[in-house]
C-alpha cells in the first residue's frame, strides 16, 4: 500500500489498488482502513483523491465509514444475492451452467471498459498475474493458482472503473473463489486458463475490445468443456457457441 501514485487519475488508481486487496482478503472482513491522512501520504495523493476512492468503495458495499469508527471493510456475503450452488458447485450442473453465463455476460462488458481505460501500468500488472498463473501451474500450486485466477478476473473489473458493474461483480466474488477452486482440480483446466488469460491480456493490450471479449467467451467455454469431460455431465453451452460462430468483425455493440 506504500505505493506513489503518479497518474492524473490517482483516485482510479487508489481505488484499484484498495479494491483488490480487499478481494484478494489481504484486508479482510472487520479491517479498518488506514485514515484518510495516512492513505494520502502512503499514494502522495491529496485526500479529495482518497475521498473519492472511498466512496467507490463505499457505494459498492465493501466498506462503511463510520462515525467515530473510521472505515471498516463490510464486504457483503455473496451468499445472500447469489443463492446457487452448494458446497459442491460442480455437483449442480444446472448451476455451472447459470453461473457461466452470467459470467460470460458479465466479464465481457468488464473487458470491453477496461480495454478502454485500463493505463498500460496496468495491463502490466495484468501481464504480471497471468505470468504469475503459469508459475503456480508449473509447480502445482492449485490453492496459489486459485487466489491468481480471480484476483486477474476482479482486477480486470476494478480497471473498467464503473461503479454499478464492480457492484455486480463484487456480488459473485466468493462463488467466483469457489468456482475456480473446484475447476482447479480437474485435469487440463489450469493449464488451459492460463493460456486464455494470456491472450486475453494480449488483445487488452492491443486495445482491441472484440478480440479480448471473444477470447474471453473462448476461455469459459473451454472451462465449460473441461468441466463436461471430466464430470461426466452435460452443461447447456448453447449462448457460448452462438456467440463464438459469430464472426469476430460483427462482435460490436
């Protein structure tokens, strides 16, 4: 957190940089966060800039400030809002389904935004997890893979910088976790994410929106694939294979 910050939307960056901390739990449930004098000399920001960001944070549900208290990380259960699955996910085909394609719609339009404003700093950072990802594959580190896997999908979002979709997203944050532990496991699937995400990055990094979205309808679909071949079950895929026999140059909003 003692990193400067020196772009002219700092409130962006402090914001990215609160947001996934708090996902990633390194500032779990019950934290309170530094004041905002602190916060603002840690980023060498002004504390409008740390005001700003809180607020973000504030309207997305992940902290309270309070009087007296400070500000107190509140993060939401998902639980409550997203009520699908169980313990075992992947024993409730009906519900991978579901979950897949609210992700597929979902991540696309994060992609698109962060295609858009995400900094080259940042789409280094991106680089940086997706290199991180193939490490903790190479040495079969399915519990490191797992927190990488989704911090890349929450950093993604946090770098569209709209409020009302990191609302949406933060929603299915813990079932997102679950998820991607429990397809961790399963032969093929790590390896082939990590080789997604990479050319996800690429396209991002290219600035090319439709080649990052259909990459990432690519990935869920092979992780929707890889779930059929290894549980035996029968996920319904029809909205990934529609979409993905739609030639690339008429994928445009």
């Amino acid at each position: 957190m003692d990193q400067q910050i020196k772009r002219t939307s700092a409130a962006d960056e402090v914001f990215a940089n609160l947001y996934t901390r708090i996902t990633n739990l390194e500032i779990k449930v019950g934290d309170r966060l530094p004041t905002q004098e602190e916060l603002s000399a840690r980023f060498s920001v002004s504390r409008n800039t740390i005001r700003e960001a809180i607020t973000r944070l504030n309207v997305m549900g992940l902290v309270t400030t309070r009087q007296g208290s400070g500000t107190v990380v509140t993060r939401p259960a998902s639980e409550s809002l997203v009520d699908i699955g169980g313990k075992n996910l992947l024993m409730e085909p009906a519900a991978v389904t579901e979950f897949l394609e609210a992700r597929l719609f979902v991540e696309r339009a994060n992609v698109r935004l962060a295609v858009m404003r995400a900094t080259p700093l940042e789409l280094d950072r991106l680089r940086s997890l997706t290199d991180a990802q193939h490490a903790a594959v190479e040495k079969d580190d399915m519990a490191t893979y797992s927190k990488l896997d989704v911090e890349f999908h929450m950093t993604i979002a946090a770098y569209g910088c709209n409020r009302v979709m990191n609302a949406f997203f933060n929603t299915i944050w813990e079932k997102l976790h679950q998820f991607v532990t429990e397809t961790s496991r399963l032969e093929g699937i790590s390896a082939v994410s990590v080789q997604a995400h990479k050319k996800m990055v690429e396209h991002m990094v290219a600035r090319d929106a439709v080649g990052a979205e259909y990459s990432l309808t690519e990935h869920l679909y092979r992780t929707g694939q890889g779930i059929e071949r290894n549980t035996g079950t029968k996920l319904g895929l029809e909205a990934f294979v529609d979409l993905l026999h739609v030639p690339m140059t008429q994928q445009r909003l």
